[in-house]
C-alpha cells in the first residue's frame, strides 16, 4: 500500500552543525536538559528536540521504511518559525532550511517533496520565498502558524500573501508553533499542545471563512493539520452564531459549514471514531495521511492505524494513505 505524509517535520542538519561545539545558528544556540535531551534556545526560550530530530536524510529513510511511510512531504520544525525576530534571521533560517529540504527532494525525489517555511512577520519577504520556493526550488508549498506574532491571517495586511499563494498554486498546511491560544491561561499537563493546538486550528477555520479570504481566493489550497482540530465538531454553533448575529455575516454569504470541503484535514486525530467523524463531516476527498513525525505525539504506527480500521472502507484507506495527496500534490 502507498503513503504519502504531509505532515513530517525537519529539524535542519545545518543547524546541528552550526551548534555542535557550543556555537550558534543565527542567533539559536543548543543545549540539554537535567535528563541530557537536546533543546534548542530561541531567543531564550528552551525548546525540547526529540532524538529522531538529529536524524539524518538516510536514518529518516530507514525509519520511514520500518513504518510501511513511502514519501514524507517536509516541512520545517515549527520551533523555527522565529516570526518574533527580525525578519532578516527569519528569512535566514527559513532559506537555510529550505535549501536543505531541497537537497532532500534532489537526491530522494520518489521518498521526499517539500514545502518551505517563510519569514512571515514581513509579508513582502515571504512572498519571495514563497516564489522562490514555488519555483527555483520547486517545492509543493508552504508550512506556515495559526497567527504571526497574535495576528490572524484573514488581517488586510496578509492578502497579498494569499494572493501569491493561490496565483503560484501552493498548498498551504497550517500547524501551529510555539504558544497557543491556551498558554497564557495554563501551560500545566502538555495543555497548551494537547488542547491549545487543536483550539488554534479551529480559530484559523473560522476566521480565514469569516474574513472572506475563501471567498476572495476561491482556489486556495489549504490543509489543516492535527484534523482540523475543534472546528468539525463546533461547526454547528458556528452556523448558529451565523444566522442570529449580524457580525458573524458581515462578511460571509453561506454558513461557515457551507465552507468545510474548502478545506483539507490530516488524519491525525488518534481515535478511529474521531477519524469517521471528521471524514463524514467534510468527505473523504478532503482527508489526507499525516503523522507528525518526529514528535512524541506522532501516531506510532500510523499506517497499520489507518489500516486496521473496520468502519473505512478499502477505497476510503487508500484515500487518506496516498491517493487524495497523490492527486493535490501532482505526485
């Protein structure tokens, strides 16, 4: 069976490179914990990195094969998102990291594609990646967060950004980075991933339909990661706060259900319910494989899950495996 996954991160190796001996990448320097992991430091802020992390091209091959994961689309490791810098060691590092991923593409083309990372404080700046990704490098599109620095993405100042995104025919997969919508009220119990993340995801729905980007951009292409979080199951108070209050509709002619299959959603969900639900909610057309690698909330055997499931059909698995992304990704 086919895998294609769209949701595989790279911590870049000229980052461990230019950290091994206690020096810095751009500014981001390296250490570890009581317990020895490795953590990087952005800007001071400590951030855990598993070991598959530091894993080169062909270790990650070896444990996509043990996974039955035939391609990862590569993404940049959301910790470098550094959108609180200055924009020039955004540009930086997301130009670093994304010649990397194209290294990647180059030497493994049927195991690697890639989608690059952007320096999205200035919008003006990431344009050019964007075009420079879509086209020197020849990646599928762009990772980008729920908010840059507290903004939403529907704000008048990102539609040139949307613009250039649907007129380069790039995906964009929203995945959230650092903290969330959760974090200022408790970053106890992994909460402001295990809920915040999901939280993020739902706002970023509901106000990219709610500010007319959808409709403005009708043929943007956006995946959703982690399933598109909260928003299939709060969809119908998002409907009803449509038809009773005039500033749900201010801009908006349908309801936001109406906007669902606008959309595509990544598996990852972790329960098979969760998954039936989401793929009853928005077609199966619209759900695509995922795992999150190399994070410990990454599904651990996310193929065999996908498969093993009695409520999908045959047809319904090999969509979310390979098919649907096969088909939006031109691979």
């Amino acid at each position: 069976m086919r895998s294609i996954d769209i949701h595989a991160h790279l911590t870049p190796q000229c980052f461990w490179r230019a950290t091994e001996k206690g020096t810095h990448w751009h500014g981001i320097t390296r250490d570890r914990d009581a317990e020895g992991h490795d953590r990087a430091l952005v800007s001071g802020r400590p951030q855990l990195l598993p070991p598959r992390a530091r894993w080169t091209p062909e270790e990650r091959l070896a444990d996509m094969d043990s996974l039955g994961v035939e391609m990862h689309v590569v993404s940049p490791y959301v910790g470098f998102y550094n959108y609180h810098l200055d924009a020039k060691i955004a540009a930086a590092t997301s130009q670093e990291t994304n010649d990397e991923i194209a290294s990647m593409v180059r030497a493994w083309p049927k195991r690697f594609a890639g989608l690059g990372g952007l320096p999205m404080q200035d919008v003006k700046a990431a344009i050019g990646e964007l075009e420079r990704c879509m086209g020197k490098l020849g990646f599928k599109g762009v990772e980008i967060n729920d908010h840059i620095n507290g903004k939403t993405l529907e704000e008048p100042e990102f539609r040139p950004f949307w613009k250039a995104a649907e007129e380069t025919g790039a995906l964009v997969f929203f995945h959230q980075g650092g903290e969330t919508l959760v974090s200022p009220r408790s970053k106890k119990y992994h909460l402001p991933n295990s809920i915040g993340n999901l939280v993020d995801r739902a706002v970023t729905f509901a106000t990219l339909v709610h500010g007319g980007v959808m409709d403005q951009f009708p043929k943007l292409r956006i995946v959703l990661g982690h399933g598109g979080g909260y928003t299939c199951y709060g969809i119908g108070r998002m409907d009803r706060g449509w038809q009773v209050r005039a500033e749900a509709r201010e801009k908006l002619p349908k309801p936001p259900s109406a906007y669902l299959n606008r959309f595509y959603y990544d598996c990852i969900v972790y329960t098979e319910s969760a998954l039936r639900f989401l793929i009853d909610s928005v077609g199966i057309d619209r759900v695509v494989f995922g795992t999150d690698w190399p994070y410990d909330m990454a599904l651990d055997w996310p193929v065999s899950w996908v498969l093993a499931m009695e409520s999908l059909s045959q047809e319904e698995k090999e969509k979310i495996l390979w098919k649907n992304l096969a088909g939006l990704l031109n691979l």
